[in-house]
C-alpha cells in the first residue's frame, strides 16, 4: 500500500471515529469513494402470493339420465410466497476454536430452522473491529451483526445514529440483573448485549503463598509486600523463578487499568459529567499520586523489561509456563489458557478483590464487556434482531457463554445462577474464580462512567487513542517528572481533548 493510500485511510478513520456519521460519509466521497459505493442496495420487497387462474372442463352425467354435460369452469389458486433469501452477516472478535465452534453450531441450528436465512460468520481480530466497521458503513456494506470490545466503540457508534435498538432481546432478563455499566440505554431503548463482564481482581499462587508465609493482601501496604516477597528462588541458582507479573508499558490495556482500579478506589476522580477535568484538582492530585507510587512498586518488582509490556499476551505466557506468583488480570482468560496448557498449576491459583488504600474501602476496580449489537445501515436489521434473539434465548447460549468458561463471566446474574452454567465441569471446579469476578464486577467501573457519574463520556476514545494515562506514568516512572508534574501534564492533555 502505498504512503498516500495509507494517508488516506488514516484519515478517513479519524474523520469517521471523532466527527460522526455524516462526516464520515462526507470524507468517504472527498477521498474517492463513489456514490454507488455508498449506497447500497435496499433489501428486496416481501414476497407476495402467486396468484395461478386455469380454465378446466369438468364432464358429469346428470342423475337418473344418460345425458352426458361437459362444462367450462375458471378455477384460481394462491400458492404460498416464499420468503425471500436473507444474508445475515455476523462479524466476531472471539476467535477462540471452542467459541467458533459453539457459535457454528448455533448458526448451523437455526438456518435448519429457517432456510430461508444464510449466516455469515466473519472472524476479524481484537482491536482491528472498530476499523473494519467503519470501512464496511462508509462503503455501504455494513454488517447485521457485530461484537465489540470496547465500551467507547459502542458509544461511537451509538453516538453516530447507526445501532439498532434490541430492547426485545436485552430484556429477556430484568434490567437490573445486568451488572452495572454493561448497559448502553439512550430515549427509553437498549443497543447493545453484554456477553461476558472482564473486570480486575488480583490472582496468585495459594501453594507459594502458603510455602513462603506471604500474606494475601488486603490493602495497597500488603501488595507491596507481597509482592517484594513474590519474587521466588526455587531452586537457590540466584535467579529468580516465579515473578509478580505487573505489565507497564505504553498500550491501550494492561497498567493503565489498575492505575485507574487503584485511583477509583482512593477515591478519585478524573472528569465530573461535565466534562471537567478534575485529575490535578487539590482534591485528586494526591490520591493519583499515591495510586503512582503503588504502581511503580508493582511495575519495578515485574521481571525485567516488565515497563515496555504493552498488554496482556505476557501475562498470560507467564501464566501458562508456569512463572507467575501473583499478577493482575481483568477477566479470567489466562486461567482458561492454565487449565488447559498446565492444570496442575491452574489448581493452585486464587483471586481476591483488588486491594484498598486501607480496610474498609470499596474496591473500585476497572472492567468492562463485550458486547453484541446490530447495525442500523446493514440490509438485514429486523432479521438480525431475530437471529440474536433466538439465540440468547436458545440453549446455544449457554454453550457459547461456557466455550471458553473461565473468560466469559456473565455479565447478567441470572445467567449465571442458572443450573446448566453452574455445573459446567470447569465452571464449577474453579467457581472460587468466578465467584471473586461476579463479586467484583458489582462495584467496578468503566472509564466510560467513573464511579459517582451518570454520563457516558465521549472523550474516552481519544484519551485512549492518544495513550495519555500511560504516558503520565511513563514520565513519572523513568524519573523525567515527579509524579505530581507528571499528573498535571496529564490534566492539561485531558483538557486539550475536551476543549476547557
């Protein structure tokens, strides 16, 4: 691809993700897209009856003669329409073999069902869903069905008017069984369906813990010290065997969500629901700063090259060979990936609720979901509503929601007191994991809405996008600012973004 191609599509994204719908069109035509590229055609009218009129000659003798009357009738038939092909297109980030494997099945039931509906399963790859979308509206080709990863995807495409609402299916459970923050509601109507609620909590090793006298921490104090005492010699070489697993570098996951878990629960607060950046504030600088120092502790006592890991692919290796004694993860998905690379090691693993600054507190730790939704600009909408309602409703779900059993935690309580998830083999064996991640996610929070706010905040696709959280750690980690500098220079991006 040449430079300017690759200019064009940069550009084409940023006038798509942050000016909207009508711009995005409107940048689409200015780079080269034609009119017909843009429109895509309606889908086809309903079907209607076949009507057949057939001229017969019907021959009887009349009673009690031998007159023979032959007679011309009309006789008209209605045969039944048939309903016209339906192309479903179903775009899905959760690649995992047993998840494509339970949705393919899914798919497969209910095409059976009704055979006038084709499904097209496309996987696209974590990180890579928002960009596709875009690409596909702008084109006018956009897809029935998609799932999404990131809360402020959601809210984009909300914002930009191109979801459609799916309260019918959503509300197959009562509302507050959702967990809080899993919900995108806007004028009385639901537009997104969480699957899975990723929130963090802190993992270790009981056997180690137990053999080397650690303490399971309850408070920030505790964290550090154990661990400083994580860092294990198994074999007295000198070197060290099993590592606290803390990821640090620049990335759009990893440090900078327990450095918001850690500032939500000293009582900190970013922006307010006007939008009003508050992080430097006398009241909130302070608790950033200790939240700073904590995560410097944690980050320095992480094996080498620990501050440049920009998400969580190292921690699950370390995790999967074995070499982690107590790390963070918002989910469960590298116990999935223990249980089935070493589950001798996945036995021994525990979780806890993130710890606070002292007993007491409220954890607020950072999570978020994974969401189904339906896009208005695609060809099939109604039908798509359908096939997702079918589907939550079926027996399917279950085996998609326990496909990879340990990464997809509800994000609905009722679905997850229900029989058939409970006493899944794997579910039920490590329900200790579950149970912490269900407890958790009950005051969580996503940088979308902080705790205390109502209002979904739109800037939070940017802040990612320009990696200002963990830029501000950065600076203040390698010792190019004091944690207080570092925190305002923070503030004063923030504001650039929002415009005050």
């Amino acid at each position: 691809m040449s430079e300017e191609k690759k200019e064009e599509k940069m550009d084409r994204r940023k006038y798509i993700k942050y000016v909207g719908a009508g711009a995005a069109v409107a940048a689409a035509a200015a780079i080269g897209y034609s009119v017909s590229e843009l429109t895509r055609p309606p889908p086809p009218p309903p079907p209607t009856p076949t009507t057949v009129v057939q001229t017969v000659l019907k021959t009887e003798t009349l009673p009690g003669t031998t007159i023979v009357r032959t007679e011309e009738r009309t006789v008209v038939t209605t045969a039944s329409p048939t309903p016209p092909r339906v192309l479903i297109r179903f775009m899905c980030h959760e690649t995992d073999e047993y998840t494509i494997k339970a949705l393919s099945e899914a798919i497969e039931a209910y095409e059976k069902e009704n055979p006038h509906v084709k499904i097209s399963f496309e996987p696209v790859a974590t990180g890579y869903q928002w960009s596709k979308i875009m690409m596909e509206y702008v084109a006018g080709k956009a897809p029935e069905i998609a799932t999404m990863a990131a809360s402020f995807d959601v809210l984009s495409l909300l914002d930009m008017g191109i979801l459609y609402p799916i309260t019918e299916i959503v509300k197959t459970y009562p509302i507050e069984s959702y967990f809080p923050g899993t919900l995108f509601a806007r004028d009385g109507e639901q537009y997104a369906l969480p699957f899975d609620v990723n929130v963090g909590t802190l993992f270790y090793r009981r056997d180690i813990f137990d053999a080397y006298g650690i303490k399971v921490p309850e408070t920030w104090d505790e964290l550090v010290e154990a661990v400083e005492k994580a860092r294990i010699d198994l074999d007295g070489d000198g070197k060290i065997d099993l590592w606290p697993v803390f990821p640090g570098g620049r990335g759009m996951e990893g440090v900078w969500e327990y450095i918001l878990g850690l500032y939500w629960t000293n009582g900190g607060k970013i922006f307010d629901d006007k939008f009003n950046v508050l992080l430097d504030s006398p009241e909130y600088l302070p608790k950033m700063v200790e939240a700073l120092q904590v995560v410097k502790k944690l980050v320095e006592n992480s094996p080498p090259g620990a501050d440049g890991w920009a998400g969580w692919a190292d921690t699950i290796s370390h995790v999967k060979a074995g070499k982690a004694s107590i790390f963070f993860y918002h989910g469960a998905r590298p116990i999935d990936a223990l249980v089935r690379a070493n589950p001798t090691i996945a036995e021994k693993i525990a979780n806890v609720l993130f710890p606070v600054k002292k007993k007491g507190d409220v954890p607020h730790p950072y999570g978020t979901s994974d969401w189904f939704v339906v896009l208005k600009p695609s060809v099939f909408p109604e039908e798509a509503v359908k096939f997702l309602k079918w589907f939550y409703q079926s027996p399917y779900w279950m085996k998609f929601q326990t496909s990879v059993p340990l990464h997809f935690v509800p994000a609905n309580l009722e679905i997850a007191k229900k029989p058939e998830y409970l006493n899944h083999p794997i579910i039920s064996k490590y329900y200790h994991i579950v149970e912490t991640i269900l407890e958790a996610a009950k005051t969580s929070s996503d940088f979308l809405i902080e705790p205390g706010n109502k209002v979904h905040n739109p800037y939070i696709a940017k802040i990612r996008a320009e990696m200002i959280i963990p830029d501000m750690f950065h600076k203040y980690y390698y010792g190019q600012m004091s944690a207080e500098d570092a925190i305002k220079w923070a503030a004063s991006e923030l504001r650039k973004i929002v415009g005050k």
